[in-house]
C-alpha cells in the first residue's frame, strides 16, 4: 500500500484470540455502557427537568455527563460488534471518524474539568462574589469554550493524522482507532508535523494542570483556614470528587501515552486504554455527581415520578379493558 488513499479498512486488535473470550468480551462490553447510558441519562434528565440544581455546578454536570456518553459511544459500538461477529475490519472513514469523536469528547473532558476546579475555588475561595463571576451567560461561555477547544482539537489532529501516506500495513493495534498507532502505519517522514502537534497538546494540557493544582492549593489553604470542623468536611466533601474524577482521568491518560517502550505490549496497551477510554464514563456519575444529596434528590424524584407515571398508565388500561367488557 503506498499511500492512505489506498487504504480502504483498517484491522482493530481483537480482545481475545477464542471465540468463548470474544463472546464474554461481547457481553461484558455490553453491560458496561450500559452502566454509563443509565447513570449519566438519569444525572442529564434530572439536572435538565428539576427546577433546585440549576446552580453552575449542576450546569458543569450536566456537560460532563454528556460528554462521557459521547467518550464511551465512540469505541465501544464498533469493538461490541467485531467481538460479536468474529471481525476485525473498520473503514478508513469510520477509523478517522472514530479519532475525530473520541479526540473532541476527550479534549472537551479534560478542558471542563479545568473549568470546574475554577468554579469549586471561587465558590470556596471566593463565595461572595459566585454569583457575579459564574453567572449564567459566564457558565455557557465556558462550556462552550470547553466543547470548542475540543473541536478544534481533534480537528487539527484528525485532518493532519490521514493526510500522511500509509505504508506499514493496516493492523491497528488497539482496539479503536488512535493517533500514536495510525502514525506508526506512516512511511512518511512528515509524521514529525504531527509529533508537534502532540507536544503542543501536551504543553497545553500541561498549562491546565498547572491551572488546577494551582486552584487547589488556593482551596486547601483556605479550607484549612476555617475554624468549623463542620464547615471543613463541607468544603472538602465538595472538592473531593471531582479530584477523585480528575485523577482517574490524568493518570490512566498519562500512563498510556508518556509510558516507557520497555513497558509497551499489545495486552498491556488493551487494559490501560479500557481503563481510560470507558472507566471514567461508568464511574464518573458514581463519585461525582451521584454523591452529591441534592442531586441525589432530584434523580430519586425523577425515578419515583416515572414509576408512579407507569403504574397509573398501567392501571388506567386495566381499567378501561374491564369497561369494555
């Protein structure tokens, strides 16, 4: 193949080698978006329909919720279905398409996460002015920027990524489409443009973290500063998720592309990529949102509200077949 032009497919990397491990993979890979579908729809419906946590907190909850369905519907669909049928095979297109997703939703991730450790130091560091600094029409400025500066992320990345030729075959080896194992299918030595390209990313990212550890330090010092035991725990009670959130985020990221080569295998790869790319979505609800009582609240009377809607759709059926009868 002497360039990408020729290339029509790509081949993932398969979980397994048996038919009975792809077959539990299948179910398996299943249930867990599944997982992440069900907790983060209940965080999205019921911070969109109840009238209490529209404060910017639940605001940023909300996009986060979002965005980690959109993280996890990336790669799973297309690894479910090649465990399911036995296939290895993913359009050229669809590989692009996949880098261009995962890279938009992941960069946005990681730059709502930046924008949420501002909100907790100005609602602990700064209380008397929250509500001028993070305003309504401040909070969407943000969360788009956020979701902007993921676009143009991947968009930069993807259009410079498939417009190197391709020559060293088409086995991916991962179980999605990513950025460091399409370049090492490059022939071309114009590779190094998109090396750039990565060393920029990272010393943005790099500026974020600074940001943030910044920001908490800020929070420490001022939450240690108050005399109430009990005003303490509340403060920290409401950092401590979102560091829980932010440190599964940035270590497992971290450690799958900064690791040395002497601890690189296919297998390894595979586990670390999991634990980055579809972990968070299924925890983050878990640690974050839903340890919050308020929305704790509005989720169990969103839940309550369906129920009961059903039983009395259910009821008034069964009464209205005995009158016809």
């Amino acid at each position: 193949m002497s360039n990408g032009s020729s290339i029509t497919q790509c081949l993932l990397l398969p979980f397994a080698e048996t038919r009975e491990l792809q077959l539990w993979h299948f179910w398996l890979i299943l249930a867990i978006p599944l997982a992440a579908l069900l907790g983060n729809s209940l965080i999205i419906t019921s911070t969109a329909c109840d009238q209490h946590p529209h404060t910017p907190r639940y605001f940023f909850h909300l996009n986060l919720s979002l965005l980690d369905l959109g993280c996890i519907s990336t790669p799973v669909p297309k690894s479910k279905a090649n465990s399911l049928w036995d296939t290895r095979p993913i359009s050229y297109t669809a590989c692009a398409a996949q880098i261009f997703f995962f890279l938009f939703f992941l960069s946005a991730e990681y730059s709502l996460l930046t924008i949420m450790s501002y909100d907790r130091y100005v609602a602990i560091c700064k209380p008397l002015h929250y509500g001028s600094l993070l305003g309504s029409r401040a909070c969407v400025h943000m969360a788009a920027a956020a979701w902007g500066a993921g676009f143009l992320t991947a968009l930069l990345h993807t259009a410079d990524t498939f417009s190197l030729p391709l020559c060293g075959g088409n086995a991916v080896e991962q179980f999605f489409c990513e950025i460091p194992h399409i370049l090492k299918l490059s022939c071309s030595h114009s590779y190094l443009r998109e090396v750039g390209l990565l060393v920029l990313s990272c010393l943005l990212a790099l500026g974020c973290f600074v940001f943030i550890v910044g920001s908490y330090v800020q929070i420490f010092m001022a939450v240690l500063m108050i005399s109430s035991e009990q005003g303490r725990h509340k403060a920290f009670s409401t950092c401590l998720p979102h560091l829980a959130v932010l440190s599964l985020f940035v270590s497992t990221g971290t450690f799958v592309y900064l690791k040395p080569p002497s601890f690189s295998s296919p297998s390894l790869d595979l586990v670390l990529s999991v634990l980055y790319s579809v972990v968070p979505p299924v925890v983050n609800p878990l640690i974050y949102s839903l340890r919050n009582q308020e929305l704790k609240d509005a989720v169990r009377k969103l839940v309550t509200g369906c129920v009961s809607a059903a039983i009395h759709c259910l009821l008034s059926s069964a009464k209205g077949s005995q009158c016809r009868s």
